[in-house]
C-alpha cells in the first residue's frame, strides 16, 4: 500500500500567500519566515482554503494576468469571508481595487525597475500608524503595466511614486492594504520591514518560526510519517540530501536508516571519497554504488539536454530500485525535496511554467511499494542548512554550494565522454580551489566551470593549439530563484583562466558568464 503525502505541515498557523504566478511569490513566503512567522503558499484559484492551517492575514502576490481579462483569475470568495487582514502586491491590488469598484487602466508608463515611494501618514486611516514607523520616502521596486485609475470612497491613498502613480492605498475601515510595488524584493528599501508591520501590527500574528521551531517540526514529521519503518534515503553529497539522512538518523536511529550513494561519474574531482568520508563520519550507514562506466554508455552519443537529463534520472532510479530490491524491509524512500520544487512543479496558476524537469524520484515510490518521506518539502535552502547547523553537520558540508542532480552532465554541452569529465573536473577545482583560498567562496551562492563544445585557436609556446573553450561562471542569489552576476574581481578571473590554460590539457580558451536569472538560468542546460 503506498501512502501519499499527508499534509502533514510543520506548524499549523501562520500566512498565507494567495499565489498568482508571479516569479516573487516564493520570496513573499521567504520574507515572511525571515521575519520569524511561518507562511504558506497556496494556489490563487483554490475555492477553498487549506484545511487545517489557522492563517492570520492573506497576502495576494503579483502576476502576469492583467484583471481585466476574461480568464484572469479572480479573487476567491473565502478571503474576504474570513475577515483576516489583507495585503494586495502588484494584480493583488488590482484584484482588491476591482473587487470594490475601482477603475484600472493599462499604465500610460509601464513601471518597472527603482522608484521613489512617497508615503503620506496625514490622512488619519487605520494604516497611518504603521505607516508612520517608515521613512516618508524611499526606494521601491515597481514591476506593472496596469495601475489604479479612481479608486471608490472606501480608500484613502497612503503613497504614490515620484512620477505621481497611486503607489499604496488602505480600506479605511477594513485592514486591506495593497501596493503597487513589491516589498519582498530587496531592491524594496524596507519591503521587510513594511511586510513585518503587516504580520505583527495588523495580522497580529506571533512569532512561531525560529530556528528550534523549524528543527523540532521537521524531527516531529519524520517520526510521525516513518513510524516503526525503515527509510532508504539516495543521498548525492549535496547538501539538502546530506542534511535530510543525518536528521533522520537522529530522528530515528542509526539502524533504521541507510542513505545509498550512485557514483555516476558526472561528480566532481575526488568528491565520490570525499562525499563517502563526511557522510560515514555523520554516523549514517552508507552504501556506495560505482556506476561511473555503466552511465557513461548510456550517454555515449547523446547531446541533447533534456535527454541526457532524463537518461541519467531514469538510470540513477534503475540502479537504486536494483539496490531496493536486493535489501528488502524497508517502507519509506527518503527525498531531499525543498519547497521552492514543490511550488515549482506544481506549476501554480496560469502563468507559471515548468522550466526543466526536477531530478528527483518520480514515480519510484509506486513501484517500489514504498510511501514517501520528505522532510524539506516545506523548507527553503537556507532554513535546511539552518537544521544542519543545528544538528551538528560541519559548516564545510552546510555551506557547499548547491550542485546539480545530474552532475557534470549538464555543465558538458553536446555529448558526454570520461575524457571530457576529467578535462572539466580538472578545470572546475582550479576555479573552486582558488575561490576558497582568496575567501570568495562564501561571497557567491554559486560557482563552477562549464565546458562548451567550441574549439579555438590558441599558441602555446611556438604551437598552434585548437582546443576547448571553458566558461566560468558565478552567481550570487538568495535562493537560486532569481541570480545575479558574481561580481568577482578582474585580476582574480585572470589568474584563474592562466591555471586553466596552463594546466588543463584540452582547454586553451577561458570566458566570463555575466548573465543574470532571469532571463539564462544558473545552470548552461
């Protein structure tokens, strides 16, 4: 019997956030656990709320829709029913204005980029004292094509931008507040300091989200769903895998718990004894399966992206359904499933796209007859390496930046061969080692080098070379759901590019990725 996921969810208040495609909303609930209180997120055309979750205040977030469309998703009758303050950002103040009679029109300037927010407290509403504990003026981050044309009675406008456009208003009886800005983001001087406001002033929520919060949450739903039973847990040296088999082994004890590590040989330089090392020396019964030559057939002669992806998904589940079968007794296959893909391949609302395929065990459990355990699907990064801490995993393992499912795979553009992963490998430790050593590691979320599949000309010496082009590339974000550019310095990526060259047989050309997400992803495929 396979059982699906409860909704087994780590507290049973908090916010919700009304999502309505917007690529902010996962930062909205970010901001909100940031601040101490637990949010949830929830489609924006539910009809109903989520059963068992006490929320006090309802935050609407951006989207693509204008509300004027016929097929625009509409408010959901159960906000407003329910009394709870309201916070509208961006469509949800279109939402709320149009829900009361007010006129939208397409913006006659579209706003998007830095702002200045002039607040004015003078008009006596209810949010004039909240208001009152933010700077006059301040930065903001506008992103919208429609804005509010004539609002009715019922609303006082509390801020407009310099240009004059109606930036905030407030119900002046009912707490409903909207913006036209979005204060999640942090380019929004005191976006958290507004949403704070919202949460503890208006919501009058309690802070029920801190660390030791989010640690025993996590223990508590690991025991509940694994029970007396036996969990089987993939684990890839990263670190939401790491983190999720050495809580569960704390959880449950050592013997009911085995992580299986599938060396496909796409990892990087020495890190297969190194993963194996730190993960035995967390006290976890690790096996390891060595299948580097047995993933490099499968790949020989694929260069497309999404299929080299899918080829390694499908054999790494192989291998560990082998593995599964061979050493029975166990009900529960452990994921180190975070939130942001929950959201991500629920594909949320109208707007939201799926945009490559998550590694992860789809489809396993079923055949497997095994129910799942998810400890993370709630978390978000940087709250798991907040449990890793706290259960003792070293800051050498909780800070590694995040690393790929199918590994090397996806930084070799055009086809996969060992001599090509020993070039990358190679060159990739010289820029990570280098980073280390100059204390740039910890400045970017993440860093690697990718091997394109473009042969230059170069001169060593007297000889003519034609070899590989190796691009590096670093980036630094909050949660890897938007990035920018690492802003590393000139002299430093000169001197790692002359190792490159120097000692990487195979690669005679090096370049600077300066993309920002959106629009490249992190990851070249």
């Amino acid at each position: 019997m396979v059982h699906h996921h409860s909704v087994t969810r780590p507290v049973h208040d908090g916010i919700i956030v009304l999502d309505y495609g917007s690529q902010y909303t996962l930062l909205i609930a970010r901001r909100l656990r940031e601040i101490g209180l637990y949010a949830e997120i929830v489609d924006g055309s539910k009809e109903q709320p989520p059963e068992d979750f006490t929320f006090h205040g309802v935050i609407l977030s951006g989207g693509p829709d204008s509300v004027t469309d016929e097929t625009a998703r509409k408010l959901p009758r159960w906000v407003l029913d329910s009394g709870k303050p309201i916070l509208g950002i961006c469509y949800g103040m279109q939402l709320l204005a149009q829900e009361f009679g007010g006129k939208l029109r397409s913006g006659h300037q579209r706003e998007y980029g830095k702002a200045t927010l002039n607040l004015d407290v003078s008009h006596g509403c209810w949010a004039s004292s909240m208001l009152s504990k933010l700077p006059e003026s301040q930065t903001v981050w506008m992103s919208h094509g429609d804005d509010v044309e004539n609002l009715t009675e019922e609303f006082s406008i509390i801020g407009r931008t310099g240009d004059g456009v109606v930036a905030a208003v407030a119900h002046k009886e009912k707490p409903y507040i909207a913006l036209q800005f979005h204060p999640e983001v942090q380019h929004s001087e005191c976006g958290k300091e507004l949403l704070s406001l919202f949460v503890q002033d208006v919501c009058k929520a309690k802070l029920n989200w801190q660390a030791d919060d989010v640690v025993e949450a996590t223990l508590d739903y690991v025991k509940e769903t694994v029970a007396d039973g036996k969990v089987l847990m993939a684990v890839s040296g990263g670190v939401d895998s790491t983190v999720a088999v050495a809580l569960m082994s704390q959880a449950l004890g050592n013997d009911r718990v085995t992580a299986v590590f599938v060396d496909h040989g796409l990892l990087r330089k020495n890190e297969a004894s190194w993963v194996k090392e730190k993960i035995e020396s967390l006290g976890v019964n690790l096996v390891v399966l060595n299948r580097a030559q047995e993933f490099y057939q499968a790949l020989s002669g694929v260069s497309d992206p999404e299929q080299k992806r899918k080829i390694i998904g499908l054999k790494f589940i192989e291998e560990f359904e082998t593995y599964a079968k061979a050493n029975e007794g166990f009900t529960h296959l452990g994921q180190g499933t975070l939130y942001p893909d929950v959201i991500e391949s629920a594909g949320h609302g109208a707007g939201a796209k799926v945009i490559k395929s998550h590694h992860n065990v789809g489809g396993l459990p079923e055949r497997l007859h095994m129910a799942l355990v998810e400890p993370f699907r709630y978390l978000f990064k940087d709250e798991v390496r907040l449990v890793g801490r706290k259960v003792g995993i070293s800051n050498e393992l909780v800070d590694r930046h995040p690393f790929p499912g199918p590994g090397l795979a996806v930084r070799i553009l055009g086809e996969i061969t060992a001599d090509k992963v020993e070039i990358l490998q190679n060159a990739d430790q010289i820029f990570i080692d280098k980073l280390r050593e100059k204390d740039l590691y910890k400045e970017v979320w993440q860093a690697f080098a990718v091997l394109l599949p473009v042969k230059t000309v170069g001169v060593m010496g007297d000889n003519r070379t034609y070899q590989w082009t190796c691009a590096l590339r670093a980036v630094t974000a909050t949660d890897g759901m938007t990035a920018g550019v690492g802003d590393l310095p000139m002299e430093f990526l000169v001197s790692v590019s002359d190792e490159i060259v120097r000692k990487v047989d195979g690669i005679n050309r090096v370049v600077y990725d300066i993309t920002t997400k959106p629009p490249a992803t992190i990851e070249w495929e």
